[in-house]
C-alpha cells in the first residue's frame, strides 16, 4: 500500500450555515473532530481559517487517543476556495506520498471508509462513487499532486479529479460518510436526528 497523508479542507466560511459550522457539536465533539477521527492512522494536515482553531488543533489527539502526527496550516485567504486551501496543504505533504482529501463538513466520515478507499492504489487518482455521485475522500497520487499548482482559484477539486491524463478509480461505496455534508440549518438538524 501506498504512503497517505491525509489533508482535511476546513477553510470555509460556512455563509449558508451562517457562520462557523464546523466547531459545531457533533457526538460529544465538533463536526471537525469527526472529520480528523476519522484520519486516525495516518499523518495528516488540517487546513483551517482562523488561528484560534489552528492553536486548538494543535494540541488535539483523536478521540480514540492515539495521537498521530498533525500539521495546522492558516488559510488567510478563504475566499480564494477550496482550490487555495489544497495548495497549502500539498506543500506541506512530502512529494512522495498520496494525498486524501476529505471535507470538514462530512462528520459522518469514518476510519474504515478512509482506510478503504486509501487501499486502492492502482491509479492517480481513486474516489468512491455513489449512482453516479462522486464522494470523498479522494486520494490523489504524487503524479496528481503535480498539477495542484495549476488550479485556480475556486472549488475546482472536480478538474483535477476528472482530468483526462490521469488514471481513475472511482470506487462503489454506498457509505453515507462519502456523501453527506452540511451546508445548511436543516441538514445540520438531519444530522442530529
């Protein structure tokens, strides 16, 4: 099996939430500590919008306390999109490992959906895949992350995942973890529910 880190985007400003929608509780944490549970086992780097999570984040363990190796990296720039916040954390990644990227506004994310899709190694690019719908997390070779500088600005993830010169693998998952997220007062009420 391939080397992973595991690279969490928590950069959003969470407008249609109304705020910060990640500090949220969920299951006696955060929706964003379900989302790094979930890493438990790999390194990871979390990429964050204020310093106040940053500073919590590092001295943060999984619930399940083992401690694994996290990197907090500040995106001052959120409005530049999820695109901006992938870039800061390649460059924190070595670029001999594989990146999986998941969103810190699917809670329902869990280690096994993680390990499962980070197990396939046979292309550049590996994904679940539900009627259709692409989930996460979505692990991208060190081939991949070569073409992480060049996207642009904005929710552009899909580019790279669908780019034609990469192979794919779009793994079928019916795991609501790689589907669900919160974006709104009623889903964060459905997931309470």
């Amino acid at each position: 099996m391939r080397e992973v880190t595991c690279v969490v985007l928590a950069a959003g400003l969470g407008t249609r939430l109304g705020g910060d929608k990640l500090s949220l509780p969920y299951r006696g944490a955060t929706m964003l500590d379900a989302v790094l549970d979930a890493c438990a086992g790999f390194p990871c780097v979390a990429v964050v919008r204020a310093p106040t999570i940053a500073a919590a984040l590092r001295l943060r363990a999984p619930s399940g306390g083992s401690a694994h190796h996290m990197a907090v990296v500040i995106n001052d720039e959120p409005g530049r999109g999820m695109s901006h916040s992938l870039w800061l954390a390649n460059r924190e990644v070595a670029s001999e490992r594989a990146i999986a990227v998941l969103l810190g506004d699917k809670p329902l994310v869990t280690p096994e959906l993680v390990k499962r899709v980070v197990a396939v190694d046979d292309a550049d690019v590996v994904y679940p895949v539900r009627d259709g719908i692409a989930g996460h997390p979505v692990v991208f070779s060190p081939r991949a992350r070569m073409k992480i500088d060049g996207l642009r600005d904005g929710d552009t993830l899909q580019q790279l995942r669908d780019d034609p010169s990469l192979s794919r693998h779009a793994l079928e998952i019916d795991d609501e973890g790689a589907y669900v997220d919160i974006d709104t007062e009623a889903d964060y009420r459905g997931l309470r529910d």
